[in-house]
C-alpha cells in the first residue's frame, strides 16, 4: 500500500519510505512523502517503479 504523505506522521500506522522497499515513485516527489506499508502479501522481490491504474492518468 503506498500514499503521498508526511514523514513525521505515517509512520506511526507502519508506513515508511517506499525506496526503502525498492519502490520508487511515478514523479519526483521527494522519497521522504512517497511511503509503503507492506502487507501480509508482500514479497521482497516486488520492486521497480510504482504506476497509478490507467484511470487515474485520466484525471
């Protein structure tokens, strides 16, 4: 699960940067605001660039 947000407030509810986890964001937002909770699912090998579902380049 990944979000823009800041840094002294997320990670208190198990978000952390996403490079962290080998997540890079689809713009350049600072590293610091693009965060990633891993879930139960997550597995160290989903790594790359991080892309929005089609619809949302629609807005």
């Amino acid at each position: 699960m990944v979000l823009l947000g800041h840094p002294d407030y997320y990670p208190r509810f198990g978000f952390r940067p996403a490079v962290e986890l080998g997540i890079t964001p689809p713009q350049p937002w600072g590293p610091q605001y693009f965060m990633a909770r891993p879930l139960t699912a997550w597995h160290g090998s989903i790594r790359g660039e991080f892309r929005y579902a089609r619809p949302f380049g629609d807005l």
